[in-house]
C-alpha cells in the first residue's frame, strides 16, 4: 500500500478503495466459475438423460 500511495500519488481512501474494488472483482471471479462450474455439471447430467 505504501508503494502504491507514493508511486502513483493516491491517497490512503483512493488506496482503500482500490483494494476494496480488487478484493470485490476476485470474489465475482470466483462465483463466475463456481456458477459455470455448475452449469457444465448440469450440462453433462442432462446429456445422459
């Protein structure tokens, strides 16, 4: 955090909200796969039926 506030001139808010925005973009990463991860499971059932 350090290094960000002083290489690119960001406060400690502007630095907050960065690490808030990065945190909220993995956990919508993650949910994104579990939900296609699932969808494929869903796929494959219905193949068989």
């Amino acid at each position: 955090m350090i290094r960000i506030h002083y290489e690119l001139n960001i406060n400690l808010e502007g630095i907050d909200a960065i690490f808030h925005l990065l945190n909220r973009i993995e956990n919508l990463e993650l949910e994104l796969l579990t939900v296609k991860n699932k969808l494929q499971a869903f796929d494959i059932e219905h193949d068989f039926i």
